[in-house]
C-alpha cells in the first residue's frame, strides 16, 4: 500500500515492482525477484524453469500487474504457476487502481488454508515456511 500511496497509479508495471522490491527491504521482509523455478513435467523436471516475479518468505508467490482491463488472465497465469510450482499462495497486485484495496487478489490452491509458522527475531515476528 505504501508504494500506491506514493506513486498513485498509471506508472508502468516496471516502476512498481523495483519499488516494491524497495519497500520490501526497508521492512525487512525475506523475498526473491525473478526467480526461476523448475518443475515436473511428465514427471521430468524442466530446467531453467518458469520466471517468479517475486518469491516472499520461501513461500508467497506475488505478480504485479498495471493494467486497465480486467485482471483474469493474470489470475489464470498465477493459479497455473501456483499449480506448476507447488507453491500454495499467491497475491496479485495491480497498480493501476485509484484504491489499491480493489487491486489485490489472494489466490490459494491447497486443499486448505496454509498454516503460518512464525520464528522469533528480537523484537518482531517473521514468517517462515513451515517445518
């Protein structure tokens, strides 16, 4: 939300993940960008994989999107890549919205919610993938 509040929305997609990415830092959450994923494919893992935009805490795949449209193919391609990766939750961010409140959509593809596990830092809670 920080970065709609400060850049608003209309910015191109890339402005908004480097931003993100920056925000992320400063808040020191754990997170990889561009990630790239192998996966079974006829029960043979296909290398280099397929891109991630934003791998959050080993376990949240985010897409950033700044588009005018409606977000459906985004949602089918982060479902699909939650399927292919084995990753269970995903966040689909889109900029482009005056609230940024209507621009994100959790997606979860696991029979039942993920459990959240927590490791104790001082002072602060971090998420970690569960054990």
């Amino acid at each position: 939300m920080e970065v709609h509040r400060h850049l608003g929305a209309g910015m191109p997609c890339g402005v908004y993940r480097d931003c993100l990415a920056q925000e992320l830092r400063m808040k020191e959450i754990l997170f990889r960008r561009d990630v790239s994923v192998p996966y079974l494919y006829k029960g043979m893992r296909v290398e280099p994989g397929v891109a991630i935009e934003f791998l959050v805490e080993e376990m949240l795949l985010v897409s950033v999107v700044s588009a005018d449209a409606g977000d459906g193919p985004s949602m089918e391609r982060l479902r699909s890549l939650l399927r292919l990766t084995g990753y269970e939750v995903g966040l689909l961010v889109n900029f482009n919205v005056a609230h940024l409140r209507e621009g994100v959509r959790r997606i979860i593809v696991a029979a039942e919610p993920p459990a959240l596990h927590y490791r104790q830092d001082p002072g602060k809670a971090v998420p970690t993938a569960p054990v």
